[in-house]
C-alpha cells in the first residue's frame, strides 16, 4: 500500500532533496549536534532576543502576580477571546497609526486564510514570483484567476495591471517585504504609485523577515520607505525577530471586521495561548529600544554579503540580514553545509523545490548576537570552502 509512497522517498534521497527533522539542542546563539557545539546561521532570531535572559527575567517578574492561561482552549469566537489580545491589538494598530490590528496563529495561518476570504470569482490577485510558499497556499486556496510577475520587475507588473484592470472587480498585488530566500527587498513606494493609478486595485505586503529589524522603531520595510498608510494588508510575525509566536495583519477597520467572519484558519481555530500573548505584548513595547541591535545586525549583514560578492565573486541580490551563498547542485549544497558543520558553524542548506532549480544555496540568516570574531570566522571558512570547491571543479 505504501510502495509509492517509499518510492517518491527513494528518488527524493537520489537528488539529494529527501529531508529530516535535525537531531539538535538549544544554548543560546549555539546548536549542540551530536556532541559538538555550533555556531547557529540558520536561525530567524534575528535580534537575538530568544535567548535574552534578563528579558524573560523582566517579564516573568511583570506578570508573576497576573492570572493569565497557558491556553485559550477555544476559538477566540467562542470561549478563547482573552483581554490580552485586544490590548496587543489596539497597541500594535496604535504604533503603526492605523484602524486595526488583528492577530493570528502564525504567518502560514494569515497567508492561507487572509486572500480566500477576501478574494472571490471577480478577484484577480497578481503576485510576485517568488513570495513565499505560504502566499502560494493562500492564493490557490483563494479559487480565483491570478497571475505571477518576474520578481520585482515592476515594468511587469505595470503591464498586467494595465490590461487586467478592467476585467475584474477587485485586484490584489501580493508582495514579501523583505524576500525570504534572497535577501532582497521591494519597493513598496512603486507598488503604492501602481496602485494609485487604479480604484480597484489592493495591496497585501508580508513583512514577516523585516519586523524588528527595519524602521526607526523596528515596524519594518513599510516604515522604513514611510507607505504604511497605503497598504491595505500589512502582514507581520512575531516568530522570528519578535522571538514569540504568531501573527498580525495591519488594516483597515471593515477589513478587520470581514476577516473575523470569513477567515476560516481564525474562525476554526484555537487561539494562540494568552501566556504567549502577553510575552509578544512585552516584547513589541522594546522594539523602539533595540535600534543599537538593528545596527550591529546590519553591519555584519554588509560585510558578509560584501565578502560573498567580492571575494567569492558571486551575485548578491541581497541586501539584508537573510545572505544566500548560491552554489546551483544539490548534493554539492549538502557537502558544502556539512563542511561548515565540520567547522563549528550551523548552516543549512535550501534546495527545491524551496528556491528555484539550479539554484540550491546555503541561506546564512544573522542575527545580532553574533559578534564580528564569529563572523570573521565563517568569512575564513567559507574562503577554504570555496578555494576546494575550485580545485575540484578544475
């Protein structure tokens, strides 16, 4: 019964994308790996907050005389619904000057329950061609017409609007912020002008890689290139940089009010425990105070991606914290990320059907609690690595 199942696994394992739950501890910025400890480059900690000792001490002494749940037990429709809640709302609409602020069970739940709610038969939904697998999700869920254009080309994207606009009652423009995979980042400014040019025409933006480390006050890309007014689904997630769980989406009050009575993965599931809340309430209030975190992270982003383009003479589309080292073969990535483990640092490797075929990578994500002699040293390793790699291509 399950033989195809075995045989799909066997050809997975033969083109080296066949994968497995790592066996690993936690200490910190460090992985423990069959007894040797490594430098993690693979995490979304992007701030180094997860293992901020002396912030967990500060909000577990805030909340010790608090009665707040380990678990909501129900959908917040039913019995679920918790003060908390609303005031991390109310508090996160307030920073980013909107109406509303809705919360969700992580990123994959707002992606998948967001764009078939609001999109029907009459909805056209145009997304960039690399957003994240959850946007796809979301989108095929949807059941509507869509359409991709080549990744941040907006000339493109121009052209599709432009002969689209008039057939459909309603358009939405799907875009990351901050691209998963490659680092780089949109344009928002130029998505808003597309929009403007048209009345029926919305724009959903996922900021999940850039809240917490762009902004003045760490609210991300939109508050970075100052468009947060402008777009109508500004999505975010508190499971990397904020170092909780969970999700938001930044809107207006109407569309907040239509989720909650049309978004199934919020009106099905159970809410996030309140206890969680109440840390993610804690930590977005530091987000204005961590700008010293957000420049060191930045530093060492430049630097590496610097390194990789200059000296390894490899295309760098980032311009962030997430810096892909492209090496194109999978089995050749796998080798590579296990020369990095043999070398104290814990890289991953991503592979399709993750990034696009031919592109296999070792995506180094930083965060702010490394410091510049551990970067120094992934920068020496990485230069050995490759000088092999070249001998044996010769």
């Amino acid at each position: 019964m399950y033989s195809s199942f075995k045989t799909k696994l066997q050809q997975l394992s033969e083109i080296g994308q066949k994968r497995a739950f790592p066996e690993i501890s936690h200490s910190g910025k460090w992985i423990e790996q069959n007894e040797q400890r490594l430098l993690n480059l693979s995490s979304n900690d992007y701030l180094g907050l997860a293992a901020d000792n002396q912030l967990l001490a500060a909000f577990l002494s805030q909340i010790k005389d608090s009665e707040i749940p380990l678990t909501s037990s129900s959908s917040r429709l039913l019995t679920g619904n918790f003060p908390i809640y609303a005031e991390l709302e109310q508090r996160i609409a307030n920073d980013f000057q909107r109406e509303a602020c809705l919360l969700f069970n992580s990123g994959y739940h707002a992606n998948i329950g967001i764009l078939p709610a609001v999109a029907d038969r009459n909805t056209l939904i145009v997304a960039d061609k690399l957003v994240h697998a959850s946007l796809i999700d979301g989108i095929r869920l949807a059941e509507c017409k869509w359409l991709r254009y080549r990744h941040n080309d907006y000339q493109h994207l121009a052209d599709i609007l432009a002969k689209q606009a008039s057939r459909y009652e309603r358009i939405i423009i799907v875009t990351e912020s901050v691209f998963s995979m490659d680092g780089d980042i949109a344009d928002l400014a130029t998505l808003i002008q597309l929009k403007r040019q048209y009345q029926n025409v919305l724009l959903y933006v996922d900021e999940a890689h850039a809240v917490g480390v762009f902004g003045k006050n760490g609210l991300g890309i939109a508050e970075q290139q100052n468009c947060i007014a402008e777009i109508d689904f500004l999505v975010g997630t508190f499971g990397k940089a904020l170092a909780s769980m969970g999700a938001y989406v930044v809107c207006d009050q109407v569309i907040k009010d239509y989720l909650i009575n049309t978004m199934r993965p919020l009106i099905f599931s159970t809410a996030l425990p309140p206890f969680n809340v109440a840390w993610t309430n804690f930590l977005w209030q530091q987000l204005p105070q961590l700008q010293s975190q957000r420049e060191h992270l930045a530093q060492l982003s430049q630097r590496l991606r610097y390194f990789i383009q200059q000296e390894l003479g490899q295309p760098m589309p980032s311009s962030t914290n997430v810096v892909p080292y492209i090496i194109g073969d999978n089995q050749q990535t796998v080798i590579i990320a296990t020369q990095l483990q043999q070398n104290g640092l814990y890289a991953l490797p991503i592979r399709p059907p993750t990034v696009p075929k031919g592109t296999a990578r070792i995506r180094f994500s930083l965060t702010a609690a490394i410091i510049d002699e551990e970067l120094t040293q992934l920068i020496e390793v990485l230069r050995v690595v490759q000088q092999q790699r070249m001998e044996n291509l010769e």
